[in-house]
C-alpha cells in the first residue's frame, strides 16, 4: 500500500512537472516570434519626484514589458522574464526595450512634454553580457538622447551575482553618462560593503517593505533605515508600490525622494502616459 501511494505521488509529481516544463516550452517557442509579430509593447508607469513644499511632480518614466500573444492572451513578465532569460532571448528583446523606450521618450520630448527620465529593466544575462556599455551608447547615439536621460534598473540579485564584473560594468556604464539604480532593494543579499563600491545613484526600495508600512512597525524601521542609509552614502531613494495616502505621509515625512505605485498611476500606454503628464502640468488658468 506504501509502495502504490509512493507511486501515485511520483506519477502526480512527474505530470506536474510535465504540464510545466510543457507551457514553459511553448512559451518558449511563441517568444520567439513575439517580437517581430508585434505582440511586445511596452507600458509606461509614473515616476513621481517628492518636493519639499508636500508636492509632487511626475520627473521620469519607468519602461515595462507587455506581451499580447493572440491565443494565450497577455502573459505576465514573472512568468515569461524567466523563461527569455534562459533561453537567451532577453538579449534581442531587451536591446529592442531599450531602444523603444528612448524612441519614445524622444516623440514625448516632440510633444513637449518636461524633460523626463526613462528608466529601464536590465536583466542580469544582459548585465553579464560583454557588449552591454557599447550597446547602450550605440542605443543613445541612434536614438539622440544623451545619456543622463537613461537610468537602468537592476536588481540586487542581479548586482550581487558577481560583484567584481558588477563593478567593472557599473563604472563602464558610468564613464558614459548613464545613471543606474537597484531595482527591488532589501530582498536580495547586498552587502553594505559593495553598495560603497557599486556606482549606483538610487535605491529603489522593493514594494514588499512598503505595503504594510502603516500596520508594521518592522517595515517601517527598515524603511527608515534604509533611506537614511542611502542619504548618508549620497544616494536617492525611490519607494516602489505605493498604493495609499499613509504610506506616502510616511514615505514623505522620512525624507524619501520619490515614489511610483497605483496611488499616482498604474503603468499606462504610451499617449495615457502623456495625457497624464500634461493634465498634472496643465496651467491652472485652464480650469
Ligand atoms: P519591477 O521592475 O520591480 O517593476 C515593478 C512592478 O510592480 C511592475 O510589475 C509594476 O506594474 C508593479 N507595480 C507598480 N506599482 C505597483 C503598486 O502600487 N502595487 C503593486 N502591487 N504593484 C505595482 P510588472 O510590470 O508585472 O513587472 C514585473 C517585473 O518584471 C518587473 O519588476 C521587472 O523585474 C520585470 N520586467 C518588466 N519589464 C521588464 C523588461 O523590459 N526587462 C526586464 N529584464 N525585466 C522586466
Ligand atoms: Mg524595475
Ligand atoms: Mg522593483
Ligand atoms: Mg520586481
């Protein structure tokens, strides 16, 4: 009887595991072609700065990846991120965000919108890659965006996965104008050693600490923690998921620079994005 459940349990295992590696493989396969179908896009959320006067202003954009597949509908980048990066194909379709989005921030300075900053999803493949500085540069060059325009997020993890190439990479990125921060900070395993070293100019301070931050008084020491931290390394501070008024009051009392989360906006197309710049900067005379 033991020797049949054991078996059932194996067979249950193996089919799980069959059903999964079955979508990861077909997600795999439609990836591929995602690109040149034209079922990529990207959405566009707000990056609002925190002015002292209890204001806030929308100073940046951060670029994320949609994909649209006409049978499986929209597939959630947790799920095919992963799978891009395994199979390499992160690489065409990250250069292909990159340049997207600086071609966007190009048409929204056409429109004149203000001067924003485009911030940009690195992944740890693309980060390892060699050519990663002299893309970038070459991304900027086509596109005619200076550099200080472009910020390019990587996670902790990411970061900590080999520090030593981190550093060199960081600083070739530097060298060029281009300002990177750390996506999804406090869940990784940073040490406080190389965020000395790391030539970063944010944190962005991961979403899971700012959640319950009205209800935990854990949370919020960690937040507090950590955007005096960084104020004393010289680096900003950027709260990620901020979806009420007590995490803002909070946020803005302990002196965090800027926020993103669907308290401001959930992340829009491209022309939602625009109309929500210019409504906020709209002269008051117009009302
Ligand atoms: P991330 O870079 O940390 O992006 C923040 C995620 O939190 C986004 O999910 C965003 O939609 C979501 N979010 C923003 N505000 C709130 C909020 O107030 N509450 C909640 N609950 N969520 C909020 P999304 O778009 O599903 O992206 C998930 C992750 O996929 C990203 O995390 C990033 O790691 C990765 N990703 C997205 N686009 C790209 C890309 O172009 N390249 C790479 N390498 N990774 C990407
Ligand atoms: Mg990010
Ligand atoms: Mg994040
Ligand atoms: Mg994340």
């Amino acid at each position: 009887r033991a020797k049949k459940d054991g078996r059932n349990a194996y067979r249950f295992f193996t089919s799980e595991m069959q059903a999964q590696s079955a979508r990861a493989l077909l997600l795999e396969n439609a990836l591929r072609r995602a690109q040149e179908r034209g079922q990529l896009s990207l959405h566009y959320q707000p990056q609002l700065a925190l002015d002292a006067d209890g204001d806030s202003r929308v100073v940046g954009a951060e670029a994320l990846l949609r994909w649209q597949h006409p049978e499986l509908g929209w597939v959630s980048p947790a799920e095919f991120i992963p799978i891009a990066e395994a199979s390499g194909l992160i690489l065409p379709i990250g250069e292909w965000v990159l340049q997207e989005a600086l071609q966007q921030l190009r048409r929204w300075d056409d429109a004149g919108l203000p001067e924003l900053s485009m911030a940009v999803n690195l992944s740890a493949v693309q980060f390892r890659h060699d050519d990663l500085p002299e893309l970038v540069e070459r991304v900027l060059a086509d596109v005619g965006m200076p550099a200080e325009r472009l910020e390019l997020e990587l996670t902790e993890g990411a970061a900590m996965d080999n520090p030593s190439v981190a550093i060199t990479v960081m600083n070739e990125l530097h060298e060029r104008g281009v300002r990177l921060s750390i996506d999804d900070f406090g869940t990784g395993y940073s040490s406080l050693a190389y965020l000395k070293k790391f030539r970063v100019s944010k944190l962005k301070i991961d979403q899971s600490f700012v959640r319950d931050l009205t209800d935990d008084a854990e949370d919020r020491a960690i937040v507090d923690a950590v955007i005096r931290m960084a104020g004393a390394l010289g680096l900003q501070t950027l709260a990620e998921g901020v979806e009420t008024d007590g995490q803002l009051a909070f946020l803005r009392r302990q002196g965090c620079q800027a926020v993103q989360g669907y308290l401001f906006s959930r992340p829009l197309t491209a022309d939602a994005f625009a109309e929500f710049v210019l409504a906020q900067t709209a002269p008051l005379s117009a009302y």
